[in-house]
C-alpha cells in the first residue's frame, strides 16, 4: 500500500509539472506594405481614425488600447495633433458549435443524458445509462489595420490576423492577435504567415 501511495504521489507530481504555465495562440497573417519609396514608417506618427459605425461601440476604444500597445511595440507613435499616418482598427469574432461528425451547425443535447431498460441479452434483461454531452464551441476571431498616409491619402500598410480555437478570453485573444498583425513590421514577407505567441494561461 505504501509502496502503490509513493507512485500515486509521483505519477501527480509529474502531472503538476507538466501542466504548462503558457499556451501558444496561433495566428494566419497576411499584410502588404505599398510604402512609397524614400517613406519611413517606423518611428511615425499616427492617430486613430473610426468609420461611423464605431464610432459609438465601446468594443472599439478597448481594440484601440490593444492596437496602440501593439504599435508602440513596432516603433510608432501616437501623435493626435502632429499624425502622419491614420490607422483603421477593424476587429470581429464568431462563435460556432460542432456536431460529432465534425460540421457546423447547431447540434442539440440533453444534459441529464437517457436511461434504458430492456429484454435481451445473454442474461435476459439489461440497461443503460446514455450522457449526450454539449459539443465543443470553437471561437474564430480576426483583427485588421490599415495605415494611411495622411498627406496622400494612400494606403501604406494594411495587415489581417485571425485565430480558431476554443479559448472563452476574447480579451486576451484579441491583444495577441494585434500583435501577431504586426510580427513582421514594416517589411512582412508576401502570402499568408503562421505567427505563433505564447500567452500565460
């Protein structure tokens, strides 16, 4: 008995420390810079520009705090009175939930599961006890910037970001999505990119 507690209590002691501090959110990026030659981006001023229909969201001052923090990151300031540059902050999420076979779709489940009895069987009657869990709900999430050139009116990066996966904290989703956006500012690489950032969990 000893001997059995001393393996439980290794075999959990392996689990803890195995349980990771960190999860990786993995993002689809795809930008374009269109700079016009002798143009400088890093280091540049900017201020946030909101179409109509944002400018009354809540949601859209919180994904501007998370894109400032991004941007700052990359080098550029935000610099109301004395911008060089407007950024665009698009950003939306949708929730979806799978069906067993694997297809969207809104699959229906009974939580208290079903309970059967019956004739049959090598030993005359049997039963059961059915679960139909809820399925799994996936979360798709993107984010977009397009930096504008003030003077020109031009479009002088624009960049998207999207994540799939089933974590609840769009927050946190969101802030690492603007920062994935902007992974390989100011010169991304062309087609679409994997960028993968190791949030706490």
């Amino acid at each position: 008995m000893k001997r059995m507690a001393a393996l439980f209590l290794i075999a959990s002691a392996l689990l803890l420390t195995g349980c990771a501090t960190t999860r990786t959110v993995s993002s689809q990026v795809t930008a374009v810079a269109t700079v016009p030659a002798g143009a400088q981006l890093q280091g540049a001023k900017y201020r946030f520009e909101r179409l109509p229909l944002q400018a009354h969201n809540p949601e859209a001052g919180l994904a501007e705090q998370q894109a400032e923090q991004a941007l700052a990151a990359v080098g550029l300031v935000r610099d109301d009175a004395q911008a060089q540059l407007s950024v665009l902050v698009g950003f939306q999420s949708a929730q979806y939930v799978y069906d067993p076979s694997g297809r969207l779709g809104a699959y229906p489940w009974r939580p208290y599961g079903a309970l059967g009895f019956g004739r049959g069987g090598p030993f005359g009657y049997h039963w059961g006890v059915g679960m139909n869990t809820p399925p799994m709900t996936d979360y798709r999430r993107e984010v977009s910037l397009i930096l504008r050139d003030l003077r020109t009116g031009q479009v002088v990066y624009e960049t998207r970001a999207s994540h799939y996966g089933v974590w609840r904290d769009s927050e946190a989703i969101f802030a690492t999505l603007f920062k994935a956006a902007l992974a390989n500012f100011p010169n991304p690489p062309a087609g679409v990119q994997r960028v993968n950032i190791d949030i706490p969990n």
